[in-house]
C-alpha cells in the first residue's frame, strides 16, 4: 500500500500524541506554550521534507514529471527534443525603396515600432533602375523575423500593410519599410507541455524497431521545428508502402503544410528509413491535406443556479434588422427583450450570412431595438440571422470543443472547467495529475482501421459522444443536446486515384447556446 502523506494538521496531531506520551508533564495541548509552539514548528519541518520527498518522487517518473526541467529530462533522455518556438517569414514581402542601384544585405535589421520586434531581410537587395535616373523605386525582398533577438512565435507573424523601420539604414535606402504580404510562414509558439509530454511517454509504449508505425511519426515530428503533429498510415496505398501526413500547430486551415515543408519532412524521412521504402520507387509519400469545415451545435440546460444562467431572455428568438459596421448598431426585428441589459452577451446564428457562433458583449443599448456592440463581426449579419442570449456557459465550452476540432487535447480540468492544451499552457495550469477528457481530432481514420494495437492511435472523427462529454464536464450544464452533427461524422479517406491527399476535420459554425 502506497505510503499516504499526512497533512500539517495530521502531522500535528501525531507530533503532540507522541510528545504527550513521552512527556507527560510538558503542555503540548495548549498552542501557545513552549511545548505546543515546538509541536507545530516541528510539523512544519517534517510536512515540508515530505512535499519535497513526493515532488523529487514524482519529477523521476515520466507519467507524474512536472513541466520544465523534470519532463525535459526526460524527453533528452529519450532524444525526444521539444519544439521552439519558430520566427515568421515571407519571400517577396518586403518593400525596400531606394536609389536606384542602392543595395542592402541580408541579416539587415528592421524593427516594428508598435511591437518593438526585429526582424532581418532574408535575401540581398539591389534597387532596380537607371543610377541618376530613377531615384526613388523599389525591391520586394525577402523578411524573417529575428530569432537572434527573440523575436519568435505567432506574435512576429504581421498583416501586409504593417510598417518597419530600419535600425541602420543603408546609404541610398529609405528607412520605411511596408509589408505586401502578410507574413504568415512559420512564426509557431513554441510546443506546448501537453503535446511535448505525450511524445515523451510514446517513447515508452512505442519502442523504435527500424521502421514501423511510430518510427515514421518519430521521424516527421524530427524533421521540422515547426511539425507538431504527426500521423502514419501503414499499407495505405498497398502493402509495404506508408504514408505520413504533418501538421503546423495552428488552427482550421492553418495547420496544413505547405508543399515545401511536406518536401523536407520527406526528405528526412528518406535519409532515416529503411531503404526499400524511402529509396526511389519506394512506398513513402507524405500526403497534402484538406481541411473539411464541419458545422457544431450544442443546447445547453443549465442546472438552475444563477451563476450560470443565460444573460437575458431569448424567447423566439429575435432576428437582425440591419447591421451598421461603422458604428457597431445592431437592430433587432421588434423591441429589445425587457431582461437585456449593457454587458450582457450575445450570440449570432447565421441564417442569411455566414456567422461563426462565437459570442459578443453588448456595449450599450442605443435605442427600443438596436444595441452596440463592443467588438464588430469578422462576417457582417444580416437581416433574418438569429440572435441568442449569451451566458457563463457558452464560450468555455466552445473554445473547448474549438480546441478539439482542431487536435488538441482537452483536460478534465480542476473546479469542473474543460480546459485545452493551449489555455493551460498560456495561464501556467499544470497537467500533471489532470484526465484528459478528449483527444484532439487528427486526418481522416474511418473506424480506426489504422490505429496499431501498440503503436500511434487516433480518431478523424467527430464523435458526439466527445462532444456532449466536453460540454457536460463544465460545472453549471445539467444536460446537454448534440443538434449538428446528427451522427457521428468521419474526415474522408480520399481512395485511390486522389489518394495522394487526406481530409481533415477543421471547425466550421461552431454554436453553443441555451435552450
């Protein structure tokens, strides 16, 4: 039976039985006498030799290792390396004006005023033109943002349009530079505890045997800083043959591969694997993917407490008028339900227009119909899209079942909230000790006819099942009704001849509403 650590109170206890029966004339039941003060200080020396006992007994096992130091221990002691975070970058983004003639030189630094981050030029720069003649053109040149000053992650990834200056400029180059394209390659944040330590403890389970199922997933999260994710489908196009599909940790479309980082997790794996299926006319493909946008609806019974009541009543509901972008109006169909206040929340329905069921906070209310909105639509509504009451209970659970949907793992989180990887990792909430209450949804594996008995395992699917238990673990749900999907819902498995791609499931509506 395994040793139970006792509380300080319990310690306590133990400490004055003990004194009391060695010493019978010393006070020990008093708190404030000598005897009792020395009890207490004493427990308090053995609970915290305790706590540090367990924590060094935990930290040495890779299923109860803490994050940081204890689980990238181990992970170096199985070569299992976590990912860093990766700088953003584009080819042509960059608009350098200048003399004609002028040039700048890659590793030339640049830095974006509103954030403070550098960024480097990736390629030379010589602007075009007649010396004398053209004294004001320009140069599209290649940008990365500066890993050297820290300048990494999902931050350094800018919108075209953005400005930076040069910290030294060039003779003959103007200081400003302006973005054409967005720079939306790499720029990953860098992996997250979760996924780190499920790759740490498949080392385990998965043992390297020169070339089966979890050596290829191995191999494809090894090639690139910024695949994350990896799949393997074993005599998919015949036997002896294996296909490999990568993901970016990202969310919807964003987390597919590019073509050329397909073609590098290709070319590692051939350096690596056995030759008769890497070499030329062997049976290694890694596949393109295609996001398969899926609608999700959730009603949600709340369990009677006002805590977790829906903000105003919605009975009918009301439809939108009109919607003025300017100025954030939104007009209902007919007078404002009398329980909708300011700081209330709402949610839009798409009937006509092409709403995402995420919720929004009223701002004020501007006349009998019409409120404000604190935060404007990506996607305009427009008239006849349903509006719903908003509530405690909607966003946690859609950004949980947003999270699902796009392969990360949720947690059975303490005080009854699901919680994602990705919200763990970004408020300091340690997994260690947590379940997990969903996986994250992969590409397509229908029925898991390609999942090893000792190997990688993982569903393409969504799974209702998944989604009412995601709904139904947030404390304050009584109940809870899956509306869309009306059955369980499969990624395609593309067969042969379009077998080169593979579906993946990406989020399409998502709502979650009250009933």
């Amino acid at each position: 039976m395994p040793f139970k650590i006792p509380s300080l109170s319990e310690t306590r206890d133990f400490v004055v039985a003990l004194g009391k029966a060695l010493f019978p004339e010393g006070n020990y039941g008093s708190r404030r006498s000598y005897h009792g003060r020395r009890a207490t200080y004493l427990s308090g020396a053995v609970t915290q030799l305790h706590a540090h006992v367990d924590s060094a007994k935990r930290d040495a096992h890779p299923l109860t290792a803490g994050e940081g130091k204890p689980i990238k221990d181990w992970g170096d002691a199985t070569g299992t390396i976590q990912k860093t975070a990766t700088p953003a970058r584009k080819a042509a983004a960059a608009r350098v004006r200048g003399a004609a003639g002028e040039t700048a030189s890659i590793g030339d630094q640049m830095r974006h005023e509103t954030s403070g981050l550098i960024f480097e030029l990736a390629s030379n720069v010589t602007i075009p033109g007649v010396l004398g003649v053209d004294p004001d053109s320009f140069f599209d040149a290649d940008i990365v943002a500066s890993e050297a000053a820290g300048s990494v992650g999902s931050q350094t990834r800018l919108a075209a349009g953005e400005s930076l200056n040069f910290l030294s400029p060039p003779p003959g180059i103007q200081t400003g530079v302006v973005l054409q394209l967005a720079l939306d390659e790499d720029g990953f944040d860098a992996e997250q505890f979760g996924g780190y330590r499920a790759r740490v403890l498949a080392t385990f389970s998965q043992a390297q045997s020169g070339g089966n199922q979890s050596d290829f997933v191995r191999w494809a999260l090894a090639a690139l800083n910024t695949v994350t994710q990896a799949f393997a489908y074993p005599n998919r196009a015949g036997r002896g043959t294996i296909d490999v599909v990568g993901f970016y940790n990202g969310t919807g479309t964003a987390r597919s591969l590019s073509s050329i980082d397909r073609d590098a997790v290709k070319a590692y794996i051939q350096a690596v694997a056995p030759f008769q299926i890497s070499g030329v006319g062997g049976g290694l493909r890694v596949l393109t993917t295609v996001a398969d946008p899926q609608p999700v609806e959730l009603h949600i019974d709340p369990n009677g407490q006002a805590a977790f009541a829906q903000d105003w009543d919605d009975a009918g509901p009301p439809t939108v008028l009109t919607w003025t972008g300017a100025t954030r109006k939104l007009q209902f169909n007919a007078a404002l339900p009398a329980s909708l206040r300011a700081g209330h929340r709402l949610i839009l329905v798409a009937v006509a227009s092409a709403q995402d069921g995420r919720e929004y906070k009223i701002e004020s209310i501007f006349s009998s119909d019409t409120v404000v909105l604190e935060v404007a639509p990506p996607v305009a509504p427009v008239a006849t899209d349903q509006i719903y009451s908003g509530g405690p209970l909607v966003t946690p659970i859609r950004d949980a079942i947003l999270a699902h949907m796009n392969g990360e793992i949720v947690y059975a989180g303490r005080g009854l909230t699901p919680i994602p990887a990705s919200v763990a990792a970004s408020t300091g909430v340690s997994i260690v000790g947590l379940d997990i209450l969903a996986e994250g949804i992969g590409p397509a594996n229908p029925a898991g006819i390609y999942n090893s008995a000792n190997g990688p395992s993982w569903s393409g699917a969504i799974i209702r099942a998944q989604l009412f238990g995601i709904a139904k673990y947030k404390a304050g749900v009584r109940n809870v009704t899956v509306v869309t999907p009306a059955s369980d819902y499969e990624a395609v498995d593309d067969a042969f001849p379009s077998d080169a791609q593979i579906h993946y499931v990406t989020p399409g509506a998502v709502v979650v509403r009250y009933t």
